[in-house]
C-alpha cells in the first residue's frame, strides 16, 4: 500500500519530532519505525516523505527564521512548542520549496497535523502565522 501525501506528513512530523528529541537517531531506522503504521514494507521509503525531512532538517535555519518574522513582538522561534514549530517548518517548506503543493493545501495539511499533535489553541495560532505567510505570498 503506498501512502498519500497526508500520511507522507505525518510521517515526516513524526520523524522530525523524534530527530529534534534525539538528533543522534538513524533517519532510516526512523522511517522503518514510523513507516510501520502504514505499511507492511517499512523498507519502501516514499520519496516525498525524504524530500519533506532532508528539506526541513537542510533549510531549518532559514524556516526559523522566517517563522520568526510571522511571530508577534513578545515571541521568539524558542518559545515555540516543539509540536508547533514542527508543524510550522514542514509548512513554510512545501510553501516555498515544493511547487506542485499549493500554499492553501499546506496550510490545511498542517491544520490537520495541529488538530491530531496538540491542541485548540496551537491549531489556531498555527492557522494565524500560516494565513498570514499567505497574505504576503
């Protein structure tokens, strides 16, 4: 079974998250063990979920800073839960990165992540920063 994008995603959260928490992890053994929710051959790693992960982990010091410019006066990317700056990395790369998503469907994929991974009001600070980026795009 191949995965859709929104399952490549949240894959891509996954992996990521475990990296923040332990950079010393192994991509691979990552992907296998997240991997295994979906799909029986933990060893077929789609390429859009490395493309998602190389991306974020290669721009992320440009996504912060970004980020940081949507935040308001009294934030900073640090203060950020790492659910929320997770979500808002994979976000800000496939609006800038990946033609072929559209800005509006980033957005929406990283509300549903927000809806899954933390809460009311995460989703809809996350929705702020991500409608805001949009505005200016």
């Amino acid at each position: 079974m191949s995965l859709n994008r929104h399952q490549i995603r949240e894959a891509a959260f996954q992996t990521l998250f475990a990296l923040a928490s332990n950079p010393e992890a192994s991509r691979d053994a990552l992907y296998q063990q997240v991997l295994s929710n979906w799909q029986e051959d933990q060893d077929d790693v789609p390429a859009y979920l490395v493309t998602l992960v190389d991306g974020v982990l290669d721009k992320q010091a440009d996504l912060n800073e970004q980020i940081g410019k949507y935040l308001k006066k009294t934030w900073s990317i640090q203060r950020l839960s790492r659910t929320n700056r997770i979500i808002l990395e994979i976000a800000f790369f496939e609006i800038d990165e990946v033609s072929e998503v559209p800005g509006k469907v980033a957005v929406n994929e990283a509300l549903e992540l927000a809806k899954k991974y933390a809460d009311e009001t995460s989703k809809n600070f996350i929705n702020g920063v991500l409608s805001s980026k949009l505005d200016e795009a």
